[in-house]
C-alpha cells in the first residue's frame, strides 16, 4: 500500500516570470509564517532598492539584478504577480518533477524559502532571487532568522506523515530538529546537474507511488539503508 509522504525539496535559482494574481502573504498551507514572511520581503526590498550591493543579495548580475529589482517594487506596492511554487520554480530538480504522465501532488511538497520561509507545491510565489546564505540587514543571515520556527511549521503541515527529506545541506540545516518520522536521501556517486535529475525524478516517484519502491531511473535504485535511503546505481551481477 503506498505511504501517505510528504517530501520536503529546494527551490530554485531559475523562476517562470510573470503570473497572474497578486501575490498575498496571508495566502497558502504557511500561512502562520506570514509575519516573519513580510519582514523578510521589506529587508530583502531595502537591500535589493537601496543597499550598496544588490549583486551580493541575489547573487548575480546584469539583467538578473533589474528583473529582481523590479519583481522587488512590485512586492512593496502589492501588486506581484504569483504563480504556484510548482510553476514557479524551473531549475533541474523542478523540470524532472514536472516530465512524464500523471498529475503530481504538488501540494504535498514543502519547499524551504530563504523569501518566505516555507511553501507548499502549490502555494503563490512572487519573483524573487534570494538564498538563505544571504545576510539582510537588520534580520541576519536567513538560514538563521528562519531556524527556530521552521521545524515546527513544517512538522504541523505535515501532521504525522512521513517525510522524505530531499534538502541540500544548507536547506537541511534550516529545519534542524524536524521532529517526526523522517527519511533522509544520500544520493552515492553523482553530483551536479545529474543529482538534480535524479532528485526530481525521485520526488515524482514518491508523490505517484507513496513509496521509493520500483524507483529506477537510468539504472539508479533506490534501497533502504536504515533510517536512510539510499540512490546509487543498480548492482551489476
């Protein structure tokens, strides 16, 4: 029988423009995070409008800065276009997500957002450029600031399912001491561009499947290996 899972992704630097409704911070399965949400879009808004180094807070240059100082503008006058986390996003992992037949349930993932804290598959997310390494004055660095209510949140909206956790390091650490039943993914001799691959095909099989079992993709399995699981090539006998 499949498991009733949640799975727990990244974000992605890459995002879809545009969109058709304003976003509202109010809006989606974290709501409760909306507060600390709005404090850190006007820190991120300042930084990105006003501060001496926009390039540092999105981490890139040129155009990517004008595109993400105007979604910024947008934002403080409430008029910012959102699209659902799983349109939003279009790096890798997401495009591998979003291949093949069958309706994934978005909205059974939660996305760790160095903008809004936490995301459900289909909650609104505006435009933005943001990891959690950045430091915003007067927050911090936001894999910090979001720390001590992160776990908890996630822990609330998932009530008791299992969780698969498919965070990178840095994201992993902002939801330190998740509490509930938890399996970690350790994907073994491949990296890059090809472990985003395999991590979105993952995270697909786990929503339409309920379980990591019969996962094969290019010859990569994925096996239990304690409390862990563990995606590796398939032995050759």
């Amino acid at each position: 029988m499949p498991t009733d899972l949640v799975v727990l992704l990244p974000p992605s630097e890459g995002k879809a423009p545009g969109g058709a409704e304003h976003w509202r911070a109010r809006s989606g399965a974290f709501a409760g995070l909306a507060t600390a949400g709005l404090a850190v879009v006007r820190a991120y808004a300042d930084a990105l409008l006003h501060g001496p180094a926009p390039a540092k807070v999105v981490g890139a240059s040129g155009p990517l800065i004008e595109r993400a100082q105007h979604a910024a503008r947008l934002l403080l006058r409430n008029r910012a276009p959102s699209l659902p986390a799983a349109e939003r996003f279009t790096g890798v992992v997401w495009e591998h997500l979003r291949s093949g037949d069958g309706d994934v349930p978005v909205e059974r993932i939660a996305v760790v957002s160095a903008l809004l804290g936490a995301v459900a598959g289909d909650d609104p997310v505006p435009d933005h450029r943001l990891k959690l390494s950045v430091s915003l004055p007067p927050l911090g660095r936001l894999d910090r600031f979001w720390r001590p209510t992160l776990a908890r949140t996630i822990a609330r909206w998932a009530d008791g399912r299992e969780v698969w956790d498919l965070l990178p390091v840095e994201h992993a650490a902002a939801v330190a001491g998740l509490p509930g039943p938890r399996v970690r993914v350790r994907f073994e001799g491949i990296s890059g561009h090809d472990a985003k691959a395999m991590k979105g095909a993952l995270a697909r099989h786990l929503l339409l499947a309920g379980s990591h079992a019969g996962f094969d993709f290019h010859g990569w399995r994925a096996t239990r290996a304690g409390d862990d699981v563990v995606v590796a090539p398939k032995r050759k006998r």
